[in-house]
C-alpha cells in the first residue's frame, strides 16, 4: 500500500492565512479547491456540503473562528470577542446533528474567553485549530489499528455513505478502518452503498477507495439485503455524526436499515467514531436532531427533475441506530462491544 497516496487526500487546509476547502460537491469529475477568508462563508460552504462529514465539518468551523477572530480585531480591536460570538452563532445554525460542529465551536469558544481582549487572537486560535486538526488525524489512524484488529483476514465488509480523510481531518474513521486492515490483509472485498440522494459513496468512498489503491464494489443500497442474504458480507463498517450517552448511533440516512439486516443476517455491524463525536449530554438517540435537507436534493438528481411532477419528498438526512444493534464503536480512547450507557460512561470518563 502506498502510504502518500492514501494521504494525498486533503478536504479541509489552511495555507497561506486562508482556509482552503475541496469542492466535494464537484468530485470525482473534478478537484477544487475554494479559498475561505470568512467565517460566514465556510458557515454557508458547510450547509451547501462543500465541505461534510462530521470531523471534516468540526475541523472547518475550527479555522473558521479563526477567521471571524481576524476580521473582529481588525474591525474592532478591543470589542472583537462580541463580533466572534455573532459569528459561532452562525457556524452553529450550518448543520444540526454532526456534534463534531459544536464541539469545535465550544473549544475555540473556551479558549476565546482566556484571551486578552485587547491582543490580537489570531495566532493562539489558529494554533488551536491546527491541534484540532491534528488530533483528528491522529485518533483516525488509533482507530484504523483498533478496527482493524476485530476483522478476521479474509473478510467482506460494506461501508455507507462517505467516512473517509474526505470526512475528516484525515484518513477517515470507517474507511480508516478498511484502509488498515486492507493493508493488513484482513479485508478480501470492499462493497460501498452508492448513498441517496447525495451518492456520497458513489462519487466520494469509490474514488478515496480507489485513490488508495483499493477495490471497490458499488451497489445500490437497496441490493444490501439480497447481498447479506447470500452470505457475502461479514463486516458493515460506517461512521457517525453523533452518538449518545447510551451508545445510540445517529450516521447518514439508510445506517439504521443497514444494521437491521445485519442483526437478522448475522452479520457484525462497526461503528468508527472519534470521542468528540459522542455527545454524552444527549441521553438517548432519540434526542439527537436529525436534519431534514430540501426536497429537491431527493426529486432532482445532477441538476435535474427526475421525480413526476407534483410529487413531494421526505429527506432526512440521518438516522438513529440503537445501541443494541451495534457490535463495536471503536473510538481512539478505545474499543466499546455491546455498547450501553455504563459501558459509555466507563470510555468517557
Ligand atoms: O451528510 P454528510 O455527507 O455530511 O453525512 C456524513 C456521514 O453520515 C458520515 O458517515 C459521518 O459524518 C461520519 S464521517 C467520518
């Protein structure tokens, strides 16, 4: 396995005093980058999916604050933490359920409020989203060796929507996991649901795969149940936006039908996540907010209307898996089988 072309993928970098975002929305047909210098438009590019997947979403409100900190001293020098607050606020309204966002957001915000109010904050904020950053790499590649440690050589797994380093900082969280235990020999054959309406495992999991050097099988999801009936898939392996203090797992829509097959199936169902991704305040899945997107994301498809006329749409963008349907949440503090509150509690403390 090559190791620089598994990392040659970069969603979210800052260089050169601005924040630089991959155009997902664009790939795999083409690789652009747009440039951010405020915080209102990364907060536009994070609703408008730009940028998504709920590290890589996290990561970017980081370097946003940054930015909103920027034009807040050099607008209003010693009232600039009033002027940043008004901006957080706006980062927090982009996308509801990945609680990556709020807990970038609330870490900045702690640091804010150990700042002079009349030095500029620049550098200290921009350290601090580059540790954000940093870390999310780090506990991405923690997890790929934990992962991969419960996969027998051999195995088949199936992976929904996109949890990739296109989702992250880097390396990514579920695709961190397949990537390692390719590498390792574990993992025979990768099946990859194409993900309605955004096809994020169509157009991002199969090109990050194959950019990596890994094979990779599309389907439909709506295959997914024929093909664990045929006893072709050992593994499901997906990322999260949000899990509960109980082990409830909100990821993208289509994530809870999968982990029911899989139970009646007998098949193993992962959860990848890093700990800034559970939200130990939210008790019970059903609490976590979960994103209704626009109709025409569901009756339109590259730009165009494919659903009859005067037809409406339902589009939530996530669901919840209850924790008694998942095997393993591997985490970079460590592995949780069976997850239930205690369990979560015991890994969070
Ligand atoms: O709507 P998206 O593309 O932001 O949804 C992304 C997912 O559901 C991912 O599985 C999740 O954020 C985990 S990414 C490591």
């Amino acid at each position: 396995m090559n190791e620089t072309m598994q990392d040659d993928i970069e969603a979210v970098i800052w260089r050169r005093d601005r924040l630089l975002l991959l155009d997902q929305r664009l790939l795999p047909a083409q690789r652009v980058y747009l440039e951010y210098e405020q915080s209102a438009a990364v907060a536009r590019a994070i609703s408008e999916m730009v940028v998504r997947g709920a590290p890589a979403i996290g990561v970017s409100a980081a370097y946003a604050v940054v930015l909103a900190a920027r034009a807040a001293f050099r607008a209003a020098a010693s009232n600039w933490k009033q002027a940043v607050a008004d901006e957080l606020e706006v980062l927090a309204r982009s996308r509801p359920t990945a609680v990556n966002l709020f807990w970038a957001l609330q870490r900045m915000q702690a640091l804010i409020e150990c700042l002079p109010a009349d030095e500029d904050p620049e550098a200290v904020l921009l350290a601090e989203a580059r540790r954000i950053h940093e870390e999310d790499i780090a506990a991405n590649r923690r997890m790929g060796d934990a992962g991969a440690a419960l996969i027998a050589p051999g195995s088949r797994v199936l992976t929904h929507c996109n949890a990739g380093a296109l989702a992250t900082g880097g390396y990514g969280t579920a695709l961190g996991v397949i990537r390692s235990a390719w590498r390792q020999g574990r993992i025979d054959k990768v099946y990859a649901d194409e993900t309605r309406p955004w096809l994020q495992g169509a157009r991002l999991t199969a090109w990050e795969l194959l950019q990596s050097g890994i094979p990779v099988t599309l389907q439909a999801e709506a295959a997914a149940a024929h093909l664990m009936k045929s006893g072709a898939i050992d593994w499901v392996i997906v990322g999260s936006d949000r899990i509960a203090a109980n082990g409830d797992v909100a990821n993208k829509i289509g994530t809870y039908g999968l982990a029911v097959l899989a139970r009646h199936h007998g098949v193993r169902f992962m959860v990848v996540a890093p700990s800034s991704t559970i939200d130990m305040a939210i008790a019970r899945g059903e609490d976590i907010p979960i994103e209704q997107r626009d109709s025409e994301e569901v009756l339109c498809l590259a730009g165009r209307r494919i659903a009859a006329e005067g037809a409406e749409a339902w589009n939530p963008a996530f669901d919840v898996t209850p924790a008694a349907l998942v095997d393993a949440i591997v985490t970079e503090r460590g592995v949780v089988e069976q997850p239930d509150a205690d369990k979560m509690r015991v890994l969070m403390a």
